[in-house]
C-alpha cells in the first residue's frame, strides 16, 4: 500500500504561464470559445491547473465559467465535477493506483487529473458507465493524444469493474489494524491531517478516531451557503423574506437552501454578504465581553478580505464606537473597505499596515481582534484541494508569525482590554499552542473561558477555548481564544 501520508501523486512542476487551458488547440484572447463538451473540458481544465500550478479551484473555475459562456446545467455539471473530483482526489488515486502497472507517480500531469475525472464520474455520479468512459476518453483524445487516450481508457474500464464500494474493500488499509490509513482512503485525506484532526478532536489515537470519521466525511460534503445580515443594515427577517432560513446559532446568519446569492436584494446591495456562521461568532464573542471603562476603539489586525471587519464595523457603530481595520496586502484591504465602509455611521477606517510592525501605539484599543493566516485545515470543505497542499513540515511554518501577531495584539490592547486570536483550523499547534506559547512568555494577560460568550451553542467549549467543527456545528472549524489584558 503506498504511503498516502501526503497527496502521493505530485507530479513535478511545469513551467508557470500556461493557463489552465491544457491541450494544443490554439485560443482566441478576445473571444474563447466554448470548448466541445464544456462541462468536462472546464473541469479538466482546472483539475490540470491545480496540479501543475497549485491555482485555486474556487478562484479559477467561475473565471473559466464567465469566460467561456458556460451557464445553467452545464455550468452546475462543471462544478460538481470539478469540486466531487477534488474531494475525492485520494480514494481515486488509491483506486486507479490499482489499476495501473506502474506508480501512479510515474503518470504525466495532463493524464492524470483526466483519469481521476473520469473515475469520480464512473464511482460516484449517476452518468451511465459508458458515457463517463467515453466522454472522458474523448476529452483525453483532445488535451493528450491518441496515444494517451488509450491508456485511459484502458484504466477507467478497469475502474469500471467494480463500485466504489467494493474498490475502497480491496484498497483501503484494515479498519482494525490502521484506522488511520483507512479513513485516509475511504475519506479522501492525507494520513498526517487524519491523525492531527483526531488529536484536535481528542480521538483516542489508540481507538477506532469514532469521531473524526464524521468530520472527514463532512469535509466531502458540499457546505450550505450561509449569509450575514449586516448589523443595522439589513436583518434576518429581510433574509427569509428573499428565500432564505433563519440560522441556529448566529442571531446575524440566514441559510440560503439552494440557488445564487447575489440573486438576494440584499446582498446585491452589499447589506448582506456570504460569511461562515462560526466566522460570525466568534467576532461576536469579542464584543460579548464586558470591558470596564471606554469602548470605542475596536482593532482588526488581521481583517482581508474583510468578513468579521464588516461585522463588527456594523456592530461597533451601534456602540459608538469605531473600527480600525488593518491588511497588509492592498488588494485584499480594498476588500475590505468595500465590507467596513457600507457599516452604520461609517464606523470603520480601513488601513494598509503589517501588523508585526504597528503603526498604533500600544495599548490604544479595548478591543482587538486577530484572525491569523492559518493553514486553512478548517475550510476543507470550502476548498477541497488545500489538504493536499500541506505537509505536517509545512503546517507549522506560520507559527512563528502567528505567535508574533498574537504578541503584537496583546500589546495593542489597553489594560482592561480583551483580545480574540482566531484561527481558521483546529490543528493544535496553531491554535492552543500559540497561545500558550505566547502567554508561557509573558504575564500580562489571562485566558477567559471562551464558551461563556456563545452561550446556546452546544459542543464548542474545549477548556478554556472555543472549537467549531463542520460535522457538530454545520460551519468552519473556526478556533477562538479570548483572553483579557491586565
Ligand atoms: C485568515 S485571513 C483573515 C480573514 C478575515 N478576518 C475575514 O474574516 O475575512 C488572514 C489575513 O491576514 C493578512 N495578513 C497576513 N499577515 C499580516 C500582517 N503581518 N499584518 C496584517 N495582515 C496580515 C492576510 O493577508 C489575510 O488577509
């Protein structure tokens, strides 16, 4: 069985500045056309492109969508290729691995997202067999060859002999004797995250990971979208009207069942925009905690694109008090101006700064938020293709940043003030271990206990911390850590 600790099957990288599209037909700038076969060839598209180039799906696919004038059933087919295809990059690779004489690691990058293409299609959708091998092996003549087209067909009928079912019986590793390698296969995740999610989660590592199981298996499902209702602005009621339903947790969320946000009024109108809900609380949880004294400098050192900034503008505006929202990367703080500026009263001032280097003096806000760049382990669901990007090497390369943005936030908070440190991943060392390594190093701050500010909301108090996960909450596996200056 090969090592699927990380995506096994990286392929060695092409030169950069090809595009996403792969074959030799030549493209026209001014007016691509729409490819034969859209649905298929767009998704092999950005397949391809992920794996030669690490481009994002969820940044490349409604751009090729636009372009190449792909709308209705075909644009829905392109995604759900695109998206199922990635989620279950693993299994795939384990099964068609099977299924071929050589090292799935030997197979040429433009070949190998087309065999995986054309095995999510016979595994795991309704598409008749024949026409999953056929088309995909048509699209495979197109962007590889003839040549290559018969080494896939090949491949995908042996695919076909069997369902995913009794594929994942013959590769999957024993449940009994490697629990980890066998939710890595079955669920599509490299080992290491298997077993560093088990460790957030608590799983007894000796056991059976009873608990991670359902959280893996919920990173393959597609997430609800969920809307905030911006504070003062617009309301939950104003969400329902449109479509949508009332959220469980976050009093600001409304969940839209199916169908396009931005066909909402209010999010047209920017009073409303997609946000997590554990995303919503716990920039709520912030402004929960009574603060003796003034409270009318809020700090957002961490705020592009601008989510929890455009929250908490429109909640610190209902406060008198205002928003300082901090990005050191000028795009996304335009981002973030577009969400902070449309606050009640203009409560926000949005700012190109690094945040490890201050240009506020310390002790000047009440309260501060910092929501570090993180491995992403939290929003796998949202973006499939981040879990074979990471190693446990590379996991823990923000730590060191992390702890510096943290030092930096408490020292940015007054005495009395109270910090948030979020994370957008579960995975300890840039959650609790942040946090207590910065607290080991100093005495002037102390850990509140972070459940006490979202009150009805079951299963997210660990210790003193706040975990979210998708398979418990329906949201991002959103960390909070709130602690007090002194
Ligand atoms: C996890 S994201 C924040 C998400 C945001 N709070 C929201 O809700 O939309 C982290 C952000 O921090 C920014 N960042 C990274 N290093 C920074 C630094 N030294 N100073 C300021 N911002 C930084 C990144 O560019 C990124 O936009």
């Amino acid at each position: 069985m090969t090592d699927r600790s990380r995506s096994p099957y990286r392929p060695s990288r092409r030169p950069k500045g090809g595009g996403a599209q792969g074959g030799k037909g030549k493209k026209n700038p001014a007016a691509p056309p729409t490819p034969r076969d859209p649905a298929r060839r767009t998704a092999y598209d950005v397949l391809r492109a992920v794996e030669e180039r690490d481009a994002y799906a969820n940044l490349l696919l409604p751009a090729l969508l636009r372009e190449r004038n792909i709308t209705g059933r075909d644009a829905a087919l392109a995604t759900e290729l695109t998206y199922g295809t990635l989620r279950r990059q693993g299994t795939y690779d384990a099964i068609l691995d099977a299924c071929i004489d050589r090292s799935l690691t030997s197979v040429d990058t433009e070949v190998l997202p087309v065999l995986r293409l054309g095995a999510h299609q016979q595994l795991s959708t309704n598409i008749p067999p024949h026409a999953a091998v056929n088309s995909t092996v048509d699209i495979a003549r197109r962007v590889v060859g003839h040549h290559r087209a018969r080494f896939v067909n090949a491949v995908l009928r042996k695919v076909g002999a069997r369902d995913l079912e009794a594929w994942l019986a013959v590769v999957a590793p024993d449940r009994d004797t490697d629990p980890t390698g066998h939710l890595a296969v079955v669920h599509s995740h490299p080992r290491w995250m298997v077993s560093a999610l088990a460790a957030a989660l608590g799983d007894d590592p000796e056991g059976r990971l009873d608990e991670t199981e359902p959280l893996l298996a919920a990173h393959n499902e597609r997430p609800r979208v969920t809307l905030v209702a911006k504070p003062g602005r617009a309301s939950v009621a104003d969400l329902v009207e449109g479509g949508a339903t009332a959220a469980r947790y976050s009093p600001f969320a409304a969940y839209l069942p199916e169908g396009d946000p931005a066909l909402l009024r209010e999010v047209r109108q920017r009073r409303a925009a997609v946000q997590d809900e554990a995303s919503q609380l716990v920039a709520l949880a912030l402004t929960r905690v009574s603060v003796a004294g003034a409270d009318t400098r809020w700090l957002d050192m961490c705020a592009g694109p601008g989510g929890k900034a455009g929250l908490l503008a429109g909640l610190a505006g209902q406060r008198d008090a205002r928003l300082l929202a901090a990005e050191v990367q000028p795009a996304r703080a335009g981002l973030v101006a577009q969400a902070v500026h449309r606050s009640v009263r203009d409560a926000g001032r949005v700012v190109v700064a690094d945040s490890t280097r201050p240009a506020w003096r310390d002790g000047a806000f009440d309260r501060v938020l910092v929501d570090v760049p993180c491995t992403g382990m939290g929003a796998l669901r949202r973006r499939p293709e981040s879990r074979w990007r990471r190693t446990p090497e590379t996991a823990g390369e923000l730590a060191p940043l992390q702890r510096d943005l943290l030092a930096r936030a408490l020292d940015a908070a007054r005495p009395g003030g109270v910090v948030a440190y979020v994370t957008c991943s579960p995975h300890l060392p840039e959650t609790r271990g942040v946090v207590e390594d910065v607290l080991a190093g100093r005495s002037d701050a102390a850990v509140l206990r972070a459940a006490d500010f979202l009150d009805d909301i079951p299963d997210v108090a660990t210790g003193d911390y706040v975990q979210f996960w998708p398979h418990r909450h329906g949201t991002d596996a959103m960390f909070l850590a709130l602690l007090r200056k002194s």
